[in-house]
C-alpha cells in the first residue's frame, strides 16, 4: 500500500516520507466528558511527530487511540492508506505499532534480558510442542531473536546490565530498558508516552541521544508526548498542540513556537 501523500522536505532539509498514520475528525468521551474533540492530524513515514499541551489535554487519550487501548466513538483511524476497524492492543502490535508508557510497565524480578525478549513475542510462530522440545522451528526463532535482542541491548549501551533483575535499576536505566523493549518488536511506528519524566539532564541527554537515533538509523517512525519543551523543540519534525481535547496547532516546532493560542495555553495553569 503506497502512502497517501507524497514526501517532503523539512525546514532543515529532511525528507520526510508519505502519511503513514492519519487521525481524521478523532472524538473520544468518557461518559459526559469528551477527552477528545474533533481532532485530525497525520503522522509521516519516517519523521519524529510530537504531541504536546498542559495536564489533562488529552495527549494520553490520543496515545492510547492510536495503539487500540480506546476506540473513540466518531472519526476515523487510517493506516498505511487504510481505514482502521476497532482493534485491540494486540492487533495493532500486530501492525507494526509499538510503545512505552508514562508509568514504566516493566517485569521487576525479571532479568534486562528477559524483559527485552518479551518484545519478541509478536515475532515467535513456532507451536506449543517445538516450543517444548526446543527444536525446528522454535529453535530457529530462539536463535533469532536473541540475536535481535542483543543488537538492541548493544545500540542502548546497556550491555553491562543485561542480566541485572530489572527492580535493582535506577529509574533513568529503566526508561532505557521499556525502549529497548518497544523496539524489540521491529515496530514501523513508535509511540513514546513521557520518555524523558522524571529524568535528571544527563539522562534526558541519553534518552534524545537514542530516540534520534532510533528514527535516523532504524528509520523507525516516532510519535511522542513530552512535556520538556526544550527536547520537543529539539528532536520534533512536527508538533500537534492539544488544550482540553481540542487542536490548537499543528506544524513545525518554530510554527508551533511562534502560534499566540499555544503561547496562551502554556502560559496559563494546569488543567488538572
């Protein structure tokens, strides 16, 4: 399926692929209360798409339509040129569609390694008796995937703590070890809830360091929801700004920085 939209160039020279992922007219409530308001914008092959906006705007709500934890209730989903049915979680994986989460959603007493590795599940085809015996098929996969894993582990320079039960890590190690997981999936489109929260300046100088390269050397596709301004201007192609569930801009970081609507709603205070 071709992408619906030819590439472009970014300001800083980039080229940027056709729309893999678009959200047309995206309305979401809870109950009385709409989370999420008439909202449209695209996500490019090969491009770091940020969301952005106070507390309570609906960032999360968007995050967790895109990879099926929500189906809204009017608009629609496109992927790759395709309206998407609801889905489950799974079968958006399935897709191609990876994440991390805001609240670090890992195996605590489980090795890095291991915890790595259940980001291969989607991969794993072999039968509940190859898997027993460990041989044919699911031999071949184990091998496989392990390899996958540890180029992963190698790329995020976490190498020295692959065998360390995860419950022993410092907080910023295991934000680390939830992005190797994600990638471990070989998604086309990774999501990012909060990378960098909670992060010291030496760990949020990592964490941009490997999602820039994730996008650059990977050619993986980023959306994320940050709310350092100083990253998002930084590492961002493009940036959809949210305020209570509506769109208030959409465009470059310095269209986006220079837009009087989300100067107003930084300024003002949290809506939570």
């Amino acid at each position: 399926m071709k992408d619906s939209v030819e590439p472009y160039v970014t300001p800083d020279g980039r080229t940027i692929g056709g729309v893999m992922m678009e959200m047309r007219n995206i309305t979401l409530r809870f109950g009385g209360v709409e989370a999420i308001k008439d909202i449209s914008f695209d996500i490019r092959q090969g491009e770091i798409r940020a969301i952005i906006g106070p507390n309570g705007a609906g960032k999360s709500s968007m995050l967790n339509v895109i990879s099926g934890f929500y189906n809204p209730q009017e608009g629609e989903v496109w992927f790759r040129g395709e309206k998407r049915p609801p889905m489950k979680p799974y079968q958006v994986a399935r897709q191609g569609v990876a994440r991390t989460f805001q609240n670090i959603a890992l195996f605590n007493g489980m090795s890095v390694l291991d915890n790595v590795m259940t980001g291969r599940l989607r991969h794993m085809k072999a039968g509940l008796w190859s898997q027993a015996l460990w041989k044919g098929r699911a031999e071949r996969e184990e091998v496989e995937n392990r390899e996958a894993v540890e180029k992963i582990i190698d790329f995020l320079e976490i190498q020295s703590i692959r065998k360390t039960p995860v419950g022993r890590l410092p907080y910023g190690l295991k934000k680390r070890v939830e992005l190797a997981r994600a990638l471990a999936a070989g998604p086309e489109l990774l999501l990012l809830d909060e990378p960098m929260a909670g992060m010291n300046v030496e760990e949020k100088e990592d964490m941009s360091r490997f999602i820039l390269d994730v996008n650059d050397e990977f050619g993986t596709t980023i959306a994320l929801i940050e709310h350092d301004m100083g990253v998002v201007m930084d590492l961002s192609d493009r940036v959809v700004v949210m305020d209570y569930g509506r769109k208030i801009g959409d465009g470059t970081p310095d269209e986006v920085r220079n837009n009087p609507d989300v100067i107003d709603a930084y300024l003002g205070v949290a809506h939570d």
